[in-house]
C-alpha cells in the first residue's frame, strides 16, 4: 500500500512493502497528482520497505533528479539494514540524502 502524507509544506511518500517496478509506477502516479503546483520537498520513508529492486532504485534516482529540477529535493528514511546495504552498494545513497527516521528527515528541511 502507498500513500502520500503532507507534514508542512513536505510531502512524505509511504510504502508498505517492496519497491518494485509496479509498486514504483502506481507511487510515481500518486505522487504526480499530489505535487501538482508544489515545489517538491519530498521524504521517502523507507521504514515499511524489506527491499528496493533496480526499478526501484531507478525510480528513487528519477525522482531526485526531477524534483532538484523543480527546485525541490528528496530525501530518505527509516531505511531497514538490507535496504541501506542496497543504496550504499549501488551508489543510490550517494545521491540521495538519508536519515534515520521521518524526524530527522523532515528536520533537514527547516
């Protein structure tokens, strides 16, 4: 399941599950319709996510680059051990800020 969460002018993508190829396509729709007209300050949380697979991990990249694009910029959370490893491994946590959690995520944003 995904949702959108709006904390301030942050916008926090929720997942429950793994980030797949069609997981990251219904987010990506989800997200579209719900930044319409906002400068994109966005938190992935993690914390709900047991893996990311190469689309996913595409995905997180494209989204970056294209809020960084629109002025905004993304960040992650809550990313489980397995997770972390993925981003660190493939250079994907490189790119994109991460922190521990949702507080210290939507912080960086102050």
């Amino acid at each position: 399941m995904q949702r959108i969460e709006k904390h301030g002018t942050v916008h926090v993508i929720v997942n429950e599950g793994p980030i797949r190829m069609e997981t990251s396509v219904s987010i990506e729709e989800l997200f579209e319709r719900s930044m319409i007209g906002h400068t994109p300050a966005v938190v992935v949380d993690l914390s709900g996510v047991p893996l990311i697979d190469g689309s996913g991990l595409e995905w997180l990249v494209e989204l970056s680059e294209r809020s960084c694009h629109r002025g905004g910029c993304v960040r992650l959370c809550g990313a489980s051990e397995l997770c972390a490893d993925v981003l660190r491994v493939t250079g994907v946590g490189s790119k994109i800020e991460s922190f521990p959690d949702l507080t210290s995520a939507l912080g960086s944003f102050a």
